[in-house]
C-alpha cells in the first residue's frame, strides 16, 4: 500500500494534486474521497529534489495522519483491497491547519494568483462506487470561494447519481475524518458505521 501524487510549485505555493492511495497493482477505483485541501504529505528524498529542479514532479508520497486514517477505515470496510482510493480537494494548495489553509486560497482566488483547476468530469467521476464528503464543518461569512467550492462540489455529485456519505454536523456541513486528538478513534469509527449503513447496505439490497 502506497500514496501516490502529483506535485507542482507555483509562485511560492506547493499544489498537490492527482492523489491516491495504491493498494496492490489494480487501476479499479474502490472510492473517493473529497476533503479540504492537501495537508503534511510530501515527496521523498530525491523526488523532492526533481519538484525544485522542474517545478512539477508525480511520485509516492508519505503518508499523513488523515491518509493513514483512510486506511484504516478501508480496511475495515472491504474485505479484499485491490485497487486505489482517490483523494481530491476542494483546492489544492498545500497547508496543514484547515483555517489557515481556507485564508490562504481565499487570498489566491481574491489576486488572481489561484491556477485554473477544474473540477472532475461526470466521465472521470463514473468510475468510482462511492463518495466520501469531509470537507470540515468550518464557515465564514467572507469565505466567498470556499463557499462556491462546495457548492460546485455537491452539485457534480449529485449529477454523478453516485452514492455518497459523510458525518454531517447540525448545519449539514460534513466533518473531516481525521480530527485531532481523542476523537479521531470515535470519528473512525462513525465513519465504518456510515459506511456500512448507507454504501454497504444499499449494495446489497440491489444485488
């Protein structure tokens, strides 16, 4: 099991994108999950030397406390892994602490200095059998994009007609899966209940 991601430097900000976690050899999508932004996960050794060198660099990453959280919720929901979990974000630039992530894209949107990334196709979007929404519950009246973010998101995922979950807080914002602290083992295992209640469940009663 592995992660792999694309890496980009651009102006004085790291962007990761085209995330996943490999486990076995398959290309086969067992899910997607769509969070914040990209956190502590970074390249290693020499491959972070080929990002400064060209700017642009695709390879397997550390793992971080919300992948290896991911993990564990995979393992305890499938009873074979062969295939990747795709990861995407509401932005793409790298910052680990959520507020100041959010200020950060807030800022690039405002002065132009965000690159053009779009959203997933419906195509692209097809191939995966469930979604998980965990894009945190944090909301603030001048968070313009952010905002608009979401709501492009929801609106791709209910056109894709794919199953989808996520732990709702009562503004029916959907919290991350990897909280600090205590609740981050409580938060796991919401997380395997939703799961099973509304992608395993359901799978079963179609087939």
């Amino acid at each position: 099991m592995r992660a792999i991601a694309t890496f980009q430097l651009i102006g004085e900000e790291v962007y990761r994108t085209n995330t996943f976690i490999q486990f076995g050899t398959s290309r086969k999508s067992l899910g997607a999950v769509v969070m914040l932004n990209p956190g502590s996960a970074h390249l290693k050794g020499e491959a972070k030397k080929k990002l400064i060198m060209n700017g642009s660099h695709t390879d397997e990453t550390t793992l971080d406390n919300t992948m290896k959280q991911l993990v564990q919720f995979m393992k305890a929901t499938h009873s074979e892994l062969e295939g990747r979990l795709h990861l995407y974000n509401l932005f793409y630039v790298r910052n680990a602490t959520g507020i100041e992530a959010i200020e950060l894209f807030e800022h690039l949107k405002t002065s132009g200095k965000y690159p053009t990334i779009t959203l997933p196709s419906l195509l692209e979007m097809s191939q995966h059998p469930w979604i998980l929404i965990g894009w945190g519950v944090e909301k603030r009246s001048r968070w313009r994009f952010f905002e608009e973010e979401k709501k492009e998101w929801l609106q791709l995922i209910e056109d894709s007609g794919i199953p989808y979950f996520g732990i709702q807080s009562e503004n029916n914002e959907y919290y991350h899966p990897c909280p600090n602290g205590p609740a981050k083992a409580e938060r796991l295992h919401q997380l395997i209940e939703a799961f099973n209640n509304h992608i395993y469940l359901s799978s079963l009663k179609k087939s």
